[in-house]
C-alpha cells in the first residue's frame, strides 16, 4: 500500500472523530478528497440528521473552487446506499463523477452492508477496502457495529480500586480512592460514552453526579439500575437536565415514581430477573433510546453482574497505591474453577496519571467486532 493512501485514511479517521457523542445513533465518519495527490476537500459527520461526511467533503471542494470529477476519495465506512434523514452518499460519488473510492470498513447496517459500494462498482467507480484499516475503524465506531450485529451497545466496565482490589472500604465509602488526574480522566471518558450507568447502592452511598464537569464535553445519560425505586428524589444525579433515566422493575405507577419523575427523572418498567432488572432488557432499552456506547461505573455488585453475564467489552481500571483491607472487590458471585477460563484483558494500556495506575483493554467475554 502506497504511503499516500495511509497518509489520507489516516487524516479521514481523525476526522470522524471531531462527531463524537454528535452523531449518534449514526456512526462517525471522516472523508478526504484528493486529486493529483493533493487534498481538494475533506469532512465528517457533524450530527445525526446533519449531511454526510462525503457530502460534507464534496461541499468543502467546491467552495474551494475544485473541480471533483476524476478524484480519489477516502472514507472511514462505506457511503450510504438508502434514504434516511439524508439522500444517499454512493448516488452523490456517482453523479459528481469521482473516479475511486477507498473504504476502511463495510457498512454493518444491513439496509447497507455491500449495497453502498455494489452502487459505486456498477457506475464504473473503483472501490478498494483497505483491511489495514479495517480494525482501527470498527472500533472507532464500536458501539455502531454491536448494535448492528450484537442488539447492544458496546459495553465498558469502569472501576477505582486499591492495590488489594477494593472498591471501597466495608462501610461503603470510597471517595475518594483515586487521586484527582484519575477522576479527570474518568470524566474524559464518560464524554466519550452515550450513557453511564450505575446500580441504585451507589446513588444511596455516594450521591454521585456522573457529570464531566472536570472536562469539556457533553454530559451522558444518566442511567440508574435501581429495581426497587430506592435512588432519593434529591439525589444529586438526577440534576435539571433531563438526562437521568431510571430503569425499574417497580411499579410505575407508585407515589416513589411520581416523586422521582416529579425532581426531573425518567423512570422506565422493565422485565425483571429474580426481581432484578433484567440486563439484557436493559440494554435493548439503550439501544431504543440511541446509545451505542455504554460505560458501567459500577459500584461491585452491577460491575460484577456485567461480567458473570457476559455483557462486557473492555474495562477501564483505575488502581490507587493504597491498601483498604476489608471491603468489597468487583468480583461478588464469580467461582472461576481454572485459571484458563479466567476473564483476561487483550490490547492492554497501561499509563500513569499522579500516582494512580490506569490499565485497559478488551475482554475475552466480548464478541468480535
């Protein structure tokens, strides 16, 4: 592969990145247009609703003054093939008269899937599927391809513990175990997810906010797995946002429900397990609401359930230089038998952040992208 082409999927992949948390339920996508090895326009999906990123690159070339007929044009995911909120992309590369098209990945939707590039082939365009890329944009795009193949988001366990694998002391305190570069990063993270969920033990010993106020960024869903409508109605979660969903296996209809949607949440009655919110359920439900990416704050008992039911992806750990002694892990309910059948993390990243350690990486539990 020439470098020019790596030079300019590169530059495509940076920038799909500028729609984060802007285009959901739709994917991020980046787009380059180059002729005579010079890039004439580029762009990228700037909101769900909102023009392409290849309608956004041929517009940037024209006002440029460029000329597109004979071009090569580099994008993240295949052009749309279909009519949704906007006409199709493969038809526009095609009356603009490109001449090739270079794709990091197929698009996993399947009112798409093969039809956006067999669009571009029959007009007589080149299409040619980068597979060095094709990694690096799925996960770029991760919450997008498993909602596709999988109903769900892509799911991310996030915790803070200490170098005995505590999350909080056996009172139930746990501010805070990390240090503040560590909860910065936390929040960085939550800007990058649809939603943050937690179970309704951590609302009632920590009163947390689940905001990014530490960073710039959008504030996520708010999501409280709390089967029995314990979450106070003056808990600080809530907030005055609209952005605090409560998913219930309660009645919906009872004077808790009330007082709760009353202080600015939204309460929703799924099925239950064992009297339980249901997680499956509960993630369809996302899904029904535009997430794609989901990060699990925990406390131990939802991390754990996450885990035992094979419904995470990647974990994001934050390890403080501290020995807590007794309290609890993330580990409640887990009886591994062999060492071999243990869950791992593969890709792992390690970095330091004051004199917390952050490590992360895949799953093993997780299904292919």
């Amino acid at each position: 592969m020439e470098i020019t082409h790596n030079q300019f999927m590169t530059r495509a992949l940076s920038l799909a990145l500028n729609g984060q948390r802007m285009t959901s339920p739709n994917p991020m996508v980046g787009c380059v247009i180059v002729k005579d090895s010079k890039i004439i326009g580029e762009g990228w999906h700037h909101k769900c609703g909102n023009p392409h990123a290849e309608i956004e690159a041929l517009n940037d070339a024209h006002s440029r003054g460029e000329d597109v007929r004979g071009s090569t044009v580099y994008v993240t995911l295949e052009p749309c093939s279909h009519y949704g909120k906007t006409p199709p992309c493969a038809d526009r590369l095609v009356k603009e008269g490109v001449n090739e098209v270079f794709i990091a990945m197929r698009d996993p939707n399947p009112k798409v899937n093969g039809k956006g590039i067999a669009i571009l082939r029959k007009a007589g365009i080149k299409v040619t599927e980068l597979s060095e890329f094709e990694e690096q944009a799925k996960f770029l795009n991760r919450g997008f391809v498993f909602v596709h193949k999988y109903g769900r988001p892509f799911v991310t366990l996030k915790a803070a513990m200490s170098l005995d694998g505590r999350m909080c002391l056996d009172n139930g305190s746990s501010k805070w175990i990390t240090g503040i570069e560590a909860r910065t990063e936390a929040h960085r993270l939550r800007a990058e997810n649809d939603a943050v969920l937690v179970g309704s033990g951590t609302v009632l010993s920590d009163d947390p906010e689940l905001t990014v106020r530490h960073v710039e960024g959008i504030n996520p869903l708010r999501v409280i797995l709390d089967s029995n409508l314990r979450t106070p109605s003056s808990s600080k979660i809530i907030g005055n946002d609209g952005k605090c969903l409560i998913l219930t296996a309660s009645d919906k209809e009872s004077q808790k429900a009330e007082s709760l949607t009353n202080s600015g949440a939204e309460i929703a009655v799924l099925k239950s397990n064992d009297s339980h919110v249901d997680l499956r359920a509960a993630l369809n439900f996302l899904v029904e609401r535009g997430v794609l990416n989901l990060m699990v704050e925990g406390g131990s008992e939802i991390l754990s359930a996450f885990l035992r039911e094979g419904l995470a992806d990647y974990m994001t750990l934050f390890i403080s230089p501290r020995i807590l002694g007794e309290g609890k892990g993330f580990n409640l309910g887990m009886n591994v038998q062999n060492v071999n059948e243990a869950f791992r993390l593969t890709g792992t990243k390690t970095k330091t952040l004051g004199a917390d350690i952050m490590t992360e990486g895949r799953l093993t539990c997780s299904p292919d992208l």
